[in-house]
C-alpha cells in the first residue's frame, strides 16, 4: 500500500485538522480534493486552493459536479416534493453521496492507497463516506482523523494552533455546509434539544423588507424561467430564485430526525430556493395530476428521501423509482406565482393548461356541469355499500 491519502477536503475546521494531521503525523502524502455541488462561487474555491496550499499538501484539485447532482437527483427531489420529516430538504445528505462518488472515482484515478474524511463518530456523513467508498474502491484504506481520535472542535483548534495554522476560529464555532440544494447549519444551540440557532448563526441575512412577487415556470416539472428569465439549465433557475429569495432570510428551520446510527439529531439549515421549489411545485401538482398519482406519488418519495438521506443512492430501487418520477412529471407544467416577504411566503395561484380545476366541469362547492343530482344521489349509495353492510351484519353503534 503506498503512502498517497486523497483527502475531502473544504477548507473548514475539521478538514484543515486532517490536512496537518495526515501529512505531519502520519507522514503522508496528501491529496486534497474538493467536490463543487454548487455551493461555492469561483472566489470561495480559489481561497479554498490556497488553504490547502498553505497547509501543505501535495496537490489540490476541483472537480465540479454541480450538473450531475441536478440532473441525477435533485430533479427528483423536486419531482417527489422531498422533505425529511416534513421540514428538512435534504441540503447536504443528498450532496454528500456524489461527492464520495467523485472523490472515490478521483481516488481509483490517482492510484492512492488511502482515502481520507473529516466526519466524526457520532453523524450520518461517516456512514455515507465509508459505503460510498467500500461500494466503489474498496480495496482503499479508509482513514478518518476526527472519528478515530474522538476529537472535539476545540481540541482540533488547539491542534492547529500548535502546528501554526492562524485562522479566525471564532467563526468555527458553527459547521456550516453550502451546497446547491442548501446550507446546513450545526452548532452549540443544535445540540440540544430547546436551543435554537441565532441570527448571526445562518449565512445569509434579512436585506430586505419590501413583498416581492416571483413567478416560477416549470415545464414538465423542473424550473426553466425565474421572473421571466429563461434558463436552459435547471440548476442556475436554482441559484437565481436563492439570489432573489435569500435575502427575505426564508427556508431557515431546524430539522430534528433519526440518524443512521440510531440516535436522534438536530440541524440547522437555511434553503430559501429548495422550499419554495417545492413548494411552489407541490402546489402545480396538485392541480394537475390525478389523485391516485399524488397518493402513490407520496409513497415512493418518502422511500427515495429516506434512502438517499441514508447514503443508499447507488440502491438499483431507486433507478425504478425515478422511473415513475420522470414519467408522473409529463403533465406538470405551468407557471406559480409567489409573494415573497421577510422570513415566509406563500403561494399565490398557478396557470396551466393541463390545470384538472377546469371550470369546464363544474366550481367546487358552486355548481357541476357534468354530472347530475341523480348521478350523485346513486354514487353515495354506492360508495358507501360495504361500510353499511358491514354495520347492519355486526351491529355495530
């Protein structure tokens, strides 16, 4: 086994401690890498490149997987209108599996003997991590500094702080993790189960105070226009309605689930476009599929969540659940629009031709025009056949 360790790396406390630890400590030779799934601009990368410069390794590299993670998953977060217990988007955990298989990939690549992460004991990450990289590299050490040396962020500090690494450690008194789909948040308040997290805490702040109407165009259920800019790639109408929406400091919640490894735990996030995304296209769906496509609909989303939330994305299962996702899209298109205000927004309506609210039929709770009393009067009879037999037969109260 050579000597070679490619290291996820994002610059932030717990990989910077790796960084040092695998290259003075255990001598060897570090690659880092690190996997854009659209949370980072141009400038944070290059500031990125050069921590990992300053701190010694032996080469850095980016590698962007921002189309891929849309088109092979986030498309169907939308499609299924995902949201783990009814709260989280699945910011990070969705990210997190393509940025092992990257990393991975990079790893089988270079020939490296190690493979490297920042994860602690006591998260889902390690989990996602260490399966990704059994499935696709598994003849390659897995090393995780933070896990096996059970180590606490102030100690990671202190350790730097030995090594001469000066950095403002005051902002690393929260995780924070940007991706496309979101940024988690994790912190003192997060640990426990009353706190909640301060202002100052979530990355983007309340700028503006004035209602804003957005309208989102969707065609066969992605975004494609944003306040009647067209995109030809779905996640850049993405970053636009972030842009647009984050500065009414929207989708920040705290989402309290069970882990992988069988304990509870709580996070922080901040995703204005995610909620409104699905939101905005929970609400077209509704108008425009069937009652038996939202009902089978929910089922299998709340199983795709939950795999892909628990690393299980390479799982054959959910090639056949994007399957029916793709296909129950056919029909959803149309426009939403929204009123965005500080810290909520709300749906205002939706314009569709495929609308099934068609006034062509009849007005809910006003009058029908293709059907009769009569029809109704022996369909309620009907309908309710078995429960009435069954009472009469068992003479229930």
């Amino acid at each position: 086994m050579n000597n070679k360790v490619v290291l996820a790396f994002s610059g932030g406390l717990d990989t910077t401690y790796c960084a040092k630890y695998l290259s003075d400590d255990k001598g060897l030779e570090v690659h880092s890498v690190i996997v854009n799934t659209g949370g980072f601009s141009e400038e944070e990368l290059e500031n990125v490149a050069i921590k990992a410069k300053q701190l010694g390794v032996t080469t850095h590299t980016c590698i962007d997987e921002t189309d891929n993670f849309y088109q092979n998953c986030v498309k169907y977060l939308i499609a299924g209108n995902i949201l783990k217990n009814n709260t989280y988007p699945l910011s990070v955990s969705a990210e997190r599996i393509f940025q092992a298989i990257a990393i991975a990939n990079y790893a089988n690549k270079i020939g490296a003997g190690h493979i490297a992460h920042g994860s602690t004991g006591a998260g889902n990450d390690q989990v996602r991590f260490d399966m990704t990289f059994h499935i696709i590299c598994p003849d390659i050490n897995i090393i995780t500094p933070i896990r096996d040396n059970k180590l606490s962020r102030e100690e990671e500090i202190e350790f730097l702080k030995a090594k001469g690494v000066e950095r403002d450690w005051k902002k690393s008194i929260y995780s924070i993790n940007k991706g496309l789909w979101g940024t988690s948040v994790g912190g003192v308040e997060t640990l426990t189960s009353d706190g909640y997290l301060p202002e100052q805490a979530f990355p983007t702040q309340l700028s503006k105070n004035e209602p804003e109407e957005m309208v989102i165009e969707f065609l066969k259920g992605e975004p494609v226009v944003v306040n009647g800019q067209k995109f030809k790639n779905p996640a850049h109408a993405i970053v636009k309605i972030e842009e647009i929406a984050s500065g009414f400091a929207l989708g920040r919640d705290i989402h309290v689930g069970d882990t992988i490894i069988g304990i509870k735990g709580r996070v922080g996030f901040e995703a204005a476009a995610p909620l409104i995304l699905i939101k905005a296209h929970h609400a077209l769906e509704k108008h425009t599929l069937t009652k038996q496509q939202l009902i089978l609909k929910d089922q299998l989303s709340a199983t795709y969540g939950n795999m892909v939330h628990e690393g299980q994305f390479l799982e054959p299962a959910l090639r056949d659940i994007e399957k029916f996702l793709d296909n129950s899209q056919a029909t959803v298109s149309g426009t939403v629009k929204l009123q965005l205000m500080p810290y909520r927004f709300y749906v205002i309506g939706i314009e569709s031709k495929h609308d099934l609210m068609s006034s062509e039929f009849g007005s809910y709770g006003e009058m029908n025009n293709a059907w009769s009393g009569e029809d109704v009067k022996g369909f309620s009879k009907i309908f309710g056949n078995q429960t009435m037999i069954h009472r009469l037969i068992n003479k229930t109260k």
